[in-house]
C-alpha cells in the first residue's frame, strides 16, 4: 500500500469528522453524570479508541477527593426558628430529559471544608480581593460572618481564599443575572428550557481549591499520587480551604439578599467605586449587612483516598518528539458541554488518526492522546500525570493541545496559549469553515473580532494562558508550549455552566444548533494535530514570542509606574526580537522546511524551539508564594485564577506597591531572556 503524504493526510483529517458521530456521542455521554474515578465510563472510551486502532491504556492515580452526605442553609427568623430553607436542587425541566435532581449530584463544592456553621451574613459583591479590602476599609467586617457573593470575575476557590484571609466562617456563591449580558429576563427573553436566559433554580457547581497557588492532588504537591502505602501524603491546607462553602442558585439566594436589605450600606454610599454592586435582580438593593438574622450553612461529606484512571492513546512516530492531545472524561453532572463537547471532538479525532493508520500514514512525532480523570476537582489526572511523567515530557514533548469544551455556545474562536504556537494555529483555521459565516472561516471570525478592539491589528494572537484546565501543567510548570481552544466568543445564550442543565437538550436547542461548531473543533483539532505530528520542521515561529514580549513591555511602560525600570526588559527584548527573527529565517528556509526526511540539522532545530519556553522557567523553586508554577513570563493571575498575567514576579509586587522588588524581577527576567538569545546563538552556531 502507498504511504499516505502529508497533504492527503491532511486534507482526509478534516473531510473525516461527521456531525452524527459528534450527536450521538453528545447524547450518550451526558445521558448521566461521570464524577470523577467513574471506571466505566474510562474504560468505555478506552475500548472506543482501541476500535479505532489506536493502543490504549488506563493509567491509575489515588488522590484526595470529597464525596458530599448532606448539604442544608438555612436563614432564620428573628426567634432562632427556620424563616426560610433553601433547596439546593434544581427543578426538573419537562423538556430536558436529563434534569432530573436524581440524575446530578447534590449541590457542593470540591475540596471545601466540611462542617455546619452559623452567623450573620455579609455580601461581598464578587468576592474578590478588593472587593473585601473596601468592605474594611468601609468598617464592614467579615469576622465570624457567612459570606454571600456573585459569581463571575475571579475563580470560585480563589473568592473563598479571600474571604477565609478575611475571618470569614462560610461562604455562599450563586450566579445574579447581573452576569449574563444581553441574555436577561428583564431585557425579555425568557429562561431556559424556553429562552437563552439563565433558569432561576440553576446551580453552578466545581472546585474552591485554590488553584493559582497549585493544581493536581493537594497532598502531593510536586509528585504523582501514585497506588499504594508508600506514597508520601501531606498537609493540603496550602492549597484548599478551611471553612464550608455551597453554591445556590439566585431563585435561593433572594431570600438571604432580601434580609440584608436596609443593613449595612448600599451601592450608592460606595459612590463610584460600587458601580458593580449592585446586581440585577428584582426588589433586591444589595446591601452590605451585616444581617440581624443569623444564618447556617451545613457542608458535610467525607475525604478520602480514591483511585481515578487516565486513558492514554499512543500512536507512535519515527522519533520520540510528541505532541499531546487533551480533553477530560468527569463531569459535576451530565456535562454536555463540559467536557462532552470536548469529548466528543476528540472521538472523530482519534477515529480520524485511526482512518489514516489504516492508510499506512506515518507520523514523524508520536502523538497522545488523553482523557483526564478528575479534571474537575482540581485538574488533578494530568497534573499527576505531568508530574509522573516529567523527565519524559521534559526531553521529548513539543506541544500540548487542550479542548475542555468544544463549544460553551460561543460562536468564534478563542485561543489562548504560548506565542509559539500562534503561526500554526493562524494557519490552520485559516483551512476550517466558519461554523457561523457562510463564506469566512474560522480564522476571519478570530481576526475580525480581534480587529474590533484593535483596528490595525495584521492578524490575530493568542490570549494569555491563566489556568483552569489541563494544559496547566504542562506550560506552567513543565514550560512545554501549549493551546487551549474553544468556541467561546459571542454566544447567543446563557450557558448553564456546572449545573444540570449544561445538558444535550440544552446543546441541541441553545449551544450548538446543527453541532456546526463541535464539527468544526473536530476539523481544527484534528488538523493542527497532523500538522504538528506530520512534518519534520516544527511549524513554529519564535519571532511571534518577541513580538508578544514587545506588546507586553508596551503595556508595563503605559502604566507610567513611578520608579519601575524598564529599560533592561526593553533592551533584553530588542535583543530577543532579533535573534528570534534569525532561528526562524534559518530553520524555515525552504530546503529544511519542505523536507520529509528526518536529518540532524532538523532534530537539532526542533530542539531550539523545545528548549526556548523551557528557558523561562524558574530554575530553584517557583513563584513567590507558590513554587509549582514556575513559568516566569506567563501565570494565572494570583488572585484571579482563570485570567492570565505577564510577568507575573513584576505584577505581584506592582500590586503589593512594592516597585523595589519589581524592578528585581524586571533584572532576573532580562536575565533569562537573554539567556534564551544566548542558547539560540549557540545553537546555530552548527
């Protein structure tokens, strides 16, 4: 048989995925919830890719996981009895069949702590950091008070953190329609499973670990949680709460919100610092408290060691260069956008792989392909695994390419990773139909919405790379270039995210009518991958990583800090743009770049591009205050979680005003840059 080219085989990777495929794996996946450590359904997916051709195996790890009894949060009336009782369930919707309360679990939060405690109520707006700092600055304390806060602008562990640093004894957390833009009963459109707006009883479940300090298992912090006895366990405090937490829905929070009424101060007496306050549901006036009526919250459940299984697929390459695919297979309740979505993508890939086996295409990299266990929880199976795998991933992996979801019923892209990878991914959704624009693809929508903030913008970028899914160990800890997409941008509904409406039903009808939109994440996903597996040259471009670093620098020097010293940053990067352009020029010459034979000159430049996101990690421990992220360019915002930062030494201490220790990491930077420059010059010295 003729062996596949590369141009066939990229051309039959993307004519391969087919919509039915993408709804009946949607449909059966989240016919019921997956809570991570479900053998079952890890073994089904096993035996699923197997079918296709692809060796695969379950990979076991026993980690910290909470498991809830009973939940209950009561507010009380002025003689100490029950006033009102919340329900902690959603209501079962006619329409979406699986919505059943019987079908999901019950309303808690990974890794909070557990226990019943009572006091009067605060509201804290979103919960963020600054948000508590005015509430002290206004004489609102939170000491031995339960918190209530919005959802939405930081991470949920990370609004718990704040508010256990504040003395708080519980926290409440449930989404105000103040968060879902345009899609408002009040701007008339009516709720789920009728409308796009949020459905009053929704419950936004997940983890309150606190997941920009560190990620994986809490009790083996750097290390995998491997089987057995002689796996070191430790204290996991720096990395979860200490007080209870629950999430309700904001049909259940406007009995607590309405007791605040009248106590405490308004929005108005914040004056134009409390402009976000304010939510917008009905008879509410979000005031601060504290309450004179007590309330109690009861969060019990039992910790304890349990296995959960990884699935890895293996197709091998002609060398040991790999790339790694991810999505995860658990879910707080049916999950048909998270992870199934991303799941189901990835089945029409792995089937697509398999299709091109079976025409003896080779790949020059080994590729993997991964379902993550108990991604939910803490991102905890691929961070195990990146860290029981690290001298592997070290030496021989190029890229990680992550899909979550997808789609949340966004319609255009959004991609966030390491500035290498930007090329390619132009490149490749420059191939893939549009699944909203007739005519346009998937690269023109990108381009144009990122045109709307930037007119002059020549072609689009990638976002900055926070944390909240699996690539997290990857790029910020084990410095390997990473991806992460999904259909994001520009949604036309309320997604019910964690909650037992994220649904087929809700899919079909809301998030992806047609599932155009899985359709084209299965293309894009299965063509960068046989672009990055199939060719010899890596298709990176290091000059798009000075460019980032120049745009970054910019927006340092536009904050006009009295003191900071720029200038070694500035003149590191000017060096770095120069020298990236030349690596790039050098390897992306045409004999080297069309060749389809493996040679030294190719291993050697692959390895440059291997090793540049590499240099920018922290040689001795890590980021202040949390030395498992050790990337010094890129991290999750500290106290923001999802959202990324660039130098993230310099930010922190900007935000603690101190300018001093900023202008210590602007030198230790400046430093690794050139370092970096210094390895390339080397490097083509051959």
């Amino acid at each position: 048989m003729r062996t596949l080219s590369q141009e066939d085989a990229e051309r039959l990777i993307v004519e391969i995925p087919d919509v039915e495929r993408l709804r009946s794996c949607s449909k059966l996946y989240s016919a019921g919830p997956h809570l991570a450590g479900d053998l079952q359904h890890a073994e089904r997916i096993r035996d699923l890719w197997r079918s296709y051709g692809i060796p695969t195996e379950l990979i076991r790890y026993d980690v910290l996981q909470n498991f809830p009894k009973h939940t209950a949060l009561n507010l009380h009336g002025d003689n100490g009895s029950v006033a009102y009782s919340a329900s902690l369930v959603e209501d079962e919707v006619a329409e979406d069949p699986t919505s059943s309360p019987q079908n999901g679990l019950l309303a808690f939060f990974g890794f909070s702590a557990h226990g019943t405690v009572c006091g009067e109520l605060v509201y804290a707006n979103f919960g963020m950091l600054s948000d508590f700092r005015l509430l002290e600055s206004k004489g609102i304390s939170v000491k031995g008070k339960i918190v209530i806060c919005k959802y939405s602008k930081v991470f949920r562990g990370l609004k718990v953190r704040a508010a256990e640093q504040f003395g708080a004894i519980g926290v409440i957390l449930y989404n105000d329609p103040q968060e879902d833009g345009e899609y408002t009963v009040k701007n008339g459109h009516k709720p789920y499973p009728h409308g796009p707006a949020r459905h009053p009883k929704s419950i936004q479940r997940g983890s309150v670990d606190f997941f920009s300090v560190s990620v994986g298992d809490p009790t083996t912090p750097g290390y995998p949680s491997l089987p057995g006895d002689e796996t070191k366990r430790q204290d996991p405090k720096h990395a979860v709460p200490s007080i209870p937490s629950l999430p309700i829905s904001f049909s259940d929070a406007i009995p607590f919100l309405t007791a605040l009424n009248g106590q405490g101060l308004s929005p108005d007496e914040f004056g134009e610092i409390g402009n976000d306050w304010r939510g917008a549901l009905d008879e509410i006036d979000y005031c601060t408290g504290p309450s004179k009526a007590k309330v109690t919250l009861c969060n019990e459940g039992e910790y304890r060691y349990s296995p959960i299984y990884n699935v890895i697929g293996t197709i091998e390459g002609l060398t040991d260069e790999s790339i790694v695919l991810g999505n995860h297979h658990d879910s707080w309740c049916c999950g048909a956008i998270d992870p199934v979505s991303g799941s189901a993508a990835m089945n029409e890939v792995a089937r697509g792989l398999g299709h091109l086996l079976g025409k003896s295409w080779k790949p020059y990299r080994k590729i993997v392909l991964t379902s993550w266990d108990n991604e939910e929880y803490g991102l905890v199976g691929s961070t195990e695994f990146g860290e029981d795998r690290a001298a592997w991933l070290t030496e021989n992996c190029v890229a990680y390419i992550n899909v979550d979801e997808a789609t949340n019923g966004g319609n255009i892209l959004g991609a966030y990773g390491s500035p290498l990878l930007t090329q390619v991914l132009r490149e490749v959704a420059g191939v893939i139909p549009s699944p909203v624009n007739e005519g346009k693809t998937v690269y023109d929508d990108w381009w144009s919405l990122q045109r709307e903030t930037v007119v002059s913008l020549e072609q689009p970028n990638l976002t900055v790379m926070g944390t909240g899914s699996d690539y997290t160990v990857f790029f910020h800890h084990l410095g390997i270039s990473s991806l992460d997409l999904l259909f994001n941008q520009r949604g036309t509904a309320v997604y019910p995210y964690h909650s037992n409406y994220d649904s087929y039903y809700w899919v079909d009808k809301f998030g992806d009518p047609g599932f155009k939109k899985h359709l084209a994440m299965a293309r894009l996903w299965g063509l960068l991958t046989v672009r990055l597996a199939g060719i010899p040259v890596l298709p990176f471009r290091a000059a798009d990583y000075a460019s980032a670093l120049k745009r970054h620098v910019g927006s340092l020097r536009d904050r006009s800090v009295s003191g900071l010293l720029l200038e070694p940053l500035e003149a590191s990067v000017s060096k770095f743009d120069i020298t990236m352009k030349a690596l790039d020029s050098r390897v992306h010459r045409t004999e080297l770049d069309t060749s389809r034979q493996m040679s030294p000159k190719v291993a050697e430049a692959n390895k440059i591009y291997m090793k540049l996101e590499r240099s920018f990690l922290l040689e001795k421990g890590g980021l202040p205050g949390r030395p498992w992220y050790k990337h010094m360019i890129f991290a999750p915002g500290l106290w923001a979680g999802y959202d990324g930062v660039v130098f993230p030494g310099v930010t922190e201490c900007l935000e603690d005003s101190d300018v001093e220790g900023a202008n210590a990491w602007v030198q230790r930077i400046a430093e690794a840059i050139d370092k970096a420059c210094s390895i390339v010059d080397n490097a083509m010295s051959y």
